[in-house]
C-alpha cells in the first residue's frame, strides 16, 4: 500500500494542523496530491496557551478544506494542577491527552458520519527528521494497526519528513502565503506559547509576548516546586525575567 494507491481508492486525507509552519507546508503539500473532497483538516484547540490568532491562521490558510476542531476534556493547566507536575519530553501526557486523542477521537466521529471514505484513512502529521533524532527515526508512511479496528483502515504519513526547516519556509511562500505572526516575532516554533521543550529563545520571546500567561506559568512552577522545563531550571532562570 502507499499514499498513490489510497489517493485511488478515495481514502480520507486527515491533516492535522497545528498552526504552524510544519502544518502549513505538509498542508499545501497534500493539497497539490490529494482531491479536494478528501481533505480536511483538523485541529487540537489548546485552550489558554495557545498563540492567539491560530484557529484564524489556519482558517486563512487552507481556502475552502473543512476545518474540524478537536477538544480535550481537560485545559493544560487543569492537566498539570491534577497530577501535580508539568509534563515531561519522555512523558508527554499533553501530547497525548491533550492532542492525539481528541484528534482521533474527532477523526474516529468524522469517518462515521462520511460512510462514502469507507473507513479508509490517512492521517498526515507533520513531523520532520531535522527535528530531532527520535523523530529521524519515525516510518514516513506506515499502517496504524491500533486504529485500524472496528471497520476502520488507518496509515499514518508524515508528508513532511525529509524537508529541511528553509524548504518548509519556501513552501509556503510558494503557496503565496505567510506564516503565523509568532514567527515574525521571533518564535522558531508554534502551539503552546510555552512548551515544555522549548528553547531558551523561545521561552524568553513568548515571556515578553505574553506576560500575563507567563506570570501564571511562573507562579504554577512556585506552587508546585516544579519547573516546565526539564532542565529544573525555572522560567525566570531561564529567560531572566521577573514574574
Ligand atoms: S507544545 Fe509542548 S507543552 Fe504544548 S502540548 Fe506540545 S509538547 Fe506539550
């Protein structure tokens, strides 16, 4: 099986999209390949620590391609106040509780109620090799057997493996479009404004962009004597700003 086969046998083209540069680029590359009526795309709306203008970004973004949101039944604070602790690079509960569920779990709803895909689909993810090497390591296009149940065939592609960060940026330039505001001001990634990988740069950016949401960061590290960042050092050892 491979991805010219499931364009041919009308599978749906799930693309999830983070708002950011990676989305926006394996966006534009899935809609060069795949049928408009088998595309949609789909994100995971993190209430409170998400950039703002994300949902419009997207919206801006990908023309008339159905946009389908994904809720968690919990905020990231909510997750972090309940188990006491931020999550970890090895652990990553907000990936999973907070993203990938919800987002199957919208996508598991969408195939029901579109009986014409058949319950075929494929889920497009935008992880690329240069990012690190655990995600050097993931398989480009494979079959998800855990989803593939209950009358459901499900792959998983990564359309934007092999592209270098400067091919992602020409991409969307050559889909005559820009990228989220963040980047301008100086951001090297997007999705929560503080995330618990992020480097010092970004961390110090997003304090200066969002003060307020960073003085709640900080006082949640104080609470629970634990830092967002693995390297427990706080956010003000970090950026070297007050809160
Ligand atoms: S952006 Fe970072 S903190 Fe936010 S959900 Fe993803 S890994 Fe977790």
């Amino acid at each position: 099986m491979n991805v010219q086969t499931l364009i041919e046998r009308s599978a749906l083209f799930a693309v999830n999209h983070s708002g950011g540069k990676d989305s926006q680029a394996m966006f534009a590359k899935v809609k060069a390949m795949v049928p408009a009526d088998q595309i949609v795309a789909v994100h995971a709306v993190l209430p409170e620590v998400e950039w703002d203008g994300v949902r419009e970004h997207i919206e801006a973004t990908i023309g008339d391609t159905p946009l389908l949101i994904a809720h968690a039944t919990k905020t990231f604070f909510e997750m972090v106040e309940s188990r006491g602790k931020f999550p970890s690079p090895k652990y990553r509960q907000c990936t999973s509780d907070l993203k990938r569920g919800p987002i199957n779990r919208e996508l598991r709803r969408y195939l029901k109620a579109n009986p014409r895909f058949g319950g075929l689909i494929v889920n497009c993810m935008g992880m690329r090799a240069e990012e690190s090497p655990n995600r050097a390591r993931l398989q480009e296009f494979k079959l998800n057997a855990a989803n593939s149940k209950a009358g459901r065939e499900w792959y998983d592609w990564l359309p934007v493996h092999d592209m270098l960060e400067g091919e992602v940026f020409a991409a969307i330039r050559e889909a005559a479009q820009v990228p989220h505001w963040a980047y301008g001001a100086g951001m090297s990634r997007l999705s929560c404004c503080f995330c618990i990988m992020a480097s010092t740069a970004d961390l110090t950016i997003a304090a200066k962009l969002n003060p307020g949401l960073y003085r709640r960061y900080v006082k949640t590290e104080r609470r629970l004597d634990f830092t967002l960042s693995p390297s427990m050092r706080s956010l003000p050892e970090i950026t070297g700003i007050a809160a």
